[in-house]
C-alpha cells in the first residue's frame, strides 16, 4: 500500500449536475475505513445502493480478471451472506 490517499475522480454526471457525497471508503492497513451521510428518509435505498455497488465491483472484475461478472457477483454475494450471519456485526 502507499502511504498518500489515492482518492477516485468524481463521477462527471456528478460534476456536470451537482450532487451530495454519501460514501467513501478506503483500504487502510488491509481494513475498510468508511465516512458516510445517512442521506435517505428509507434505509431500503441504502440497500438498493449496495446491489448497485456490488454491481459495478463484479463489472470491474470481469474486466480486469479472468473471472466473468456473474461469478464475480456470487462471490460478492455469498462475501455479504457470510457477513450478515457474524453474531458480532452489530457490536
């Protein structure tokens, strides 16, 4: 890892319209450092959002691997299902 923060480009329909931030996340040390804005009046849409996400990370998978984007979802997928089952992830 480097020690400067490599920040991603700002989407351009985001500059062109304008928009609110609602996440960032980094990889520190090998852990996820996250800042976030509750943003939605239906915590549904945070789920929405993360599909979405989840989406693009397979995409970005399937184009820079050997791995096609429908496995790479079912990895993120089954990443989220083994989470969610932690009993300490609400600690």
């Amino acid at each position: 890892m480097t020690k400067n923060f490599e920040a991603l480009d700002i989407p351009p329909d985001a500059l062109e319209q304008g928009g609110i931030e609602v996440l960032r996340a980094a990889v520190v040390d090998g852990a996820v450092s996250v800042a976030l804005r509750r943003s939605f009046d239906d915590p549904a849409t945070w789920g929405r959002l993360l599909i979405d996400l989840a989406r693009q990370a397979a995409r970005a998978y399937a184009l820079e691997t050997d791995m096609s984007e429908e496995e790479a979802f079912e990895r993120i997928r089954a990443g989220i299902e083994a989470e969610s089952l932690d009993p300490g992830s609400f600690n």
